[in-house]
C-alpha cells in the first residue's frame, strides 16, 4: 500500500515537471519567434543609431529567457522538495549564448565578416550541445523541437553565409525560423492544455 502510494506520487510529481516543462519550452519558443519582427522594428524606428538595436532587444529577451528558465527551476525544486546543487550549470549555459550573439552582432554591425561567421558556426555547436542536454534530462523532445532547432541551426548558418558571401537574403531567412517557432510553440501549448 504504501510503495504504491510512493510510486504513484512519484509519477504525478514526474507529470506536473513534464507539464511546467512543455510549458517553459512553449513559452521559450513564442518569446524567440517574436525576436526577427522585434528586432526590425527597431530598425525601423532607431535609425540614427542602429548599432544599438541589437543590444537593445537581445537585453530584453534575455531578461525575460533567464526569467521563464528560473520559474521553472523554482516548479522542478518544489515538486522534488530538494535544491538541484547544478543550478547555477543553466544560468551560464544560457549565458552562454551571448558570446556567439555578440561576435554575430558585432561582425555584422562592422563589417567583419569573419566574425560573424565565427559566431554562427560557434552558435550551432553550442545549440547542439544545449538541445542534447536538455534531451538527456528530460527525454521529451518531438518533431516540432526537431524543426524548431533545425530552423534556427539553418537560420544562423544563413546568417553566417549571407554576411561573408555578401547576399542580400539576410532578412528573408527569418520567415522559416519564426513560423516554425510559433508552430512550436502552439504545439507545446497544446500538449500542455491536453495533459491537463
């Protein structure tokens, strides 16, 4: 009586992480689909200073990236009743992300091609390892993360290439990223509002 008690809280408990995670990676998704026209808007209103742009809306959505991940580290401590010691592990992982940010960011700001392509191939190898990563320790991954991150590993190659090629394309190739994003991020609404 007593192990199936056990079992069966556990399994709940396993339930409600799995749910607050789809729910974590839903809302990642739709807060990253909106970047591409975030970020155009900015360049439609701040012309005298463009450089800023970018530094002005990856700030913002990095506040609010670091805040989604940390509700959730708060949902998976509460549920488990214990402390996770590897906390501050996602905090710089997702740090992280600001360095092949920054070199796109820069190299594209300056006119240093290289750069740019050194942080798209740097930007691609860090999202594998962080989609692995997550794969392995929460083993819930579908399609739609697959063409999430196919979309945006095929969005910072575009990038990379379209700066040191020099072709005209960069904008066009946020349209396929952010549309499957928003997919994504329906499809991960969805499974939450199903389980429920």
């Amino acid at each position: 009586m007593e192990k199936d008690l056990i079992k069966e809280s556990k399994e709940i408990a396993e339930k409600i992480i799995k749910g607050e995670f789809r729910l974590t990676i839903a809302k990642y998704y739709l807060l990253w689909s909106t970047f591409p026209l975030v970020l155009f808007t900015l360049f439609l209103i701040n012309t005298r200073y463009p450089f800023l742009n970018y530094p002005i809306a990856l700030s913002g959505y990095l506040y609010y990236n670091f805040k989604i991940f940390l509700d959730f580290s708060k949902t998976f401590e509460r549920v488990n009743g214990i402390k996770r010691r590897g906390k501050g592990k996602y905090s710089v992982i997702t740090a992280l992300w600001s360095i092949p940010t920054a070199m796109i960011i820069v190299g594209l700001d300056f006119n240093y091609p290289y750069l740019t392509l050194a942080g798209s191939i740097f930007g691609i190898v860090y999202s594998l390892f962080a989609y692995y990563d997550l794969k392995k320790l929460f083993h819930d991954f579908h399609y739609y993360d697959l063409l999430a991150m196919i979309t945006f590993m095929a969005e910072i190659i575009s990038i990379g290439i379209c700066v040191t090629l020099k072709i005209p394309l960069l904008e066009i190739m946020w349209v396929p990223y952010a549309l499957s994003w928003i997919y994504a991020a329906y499809a991960s609404f969805m499974e939450v509002i199903e389980g429920e």
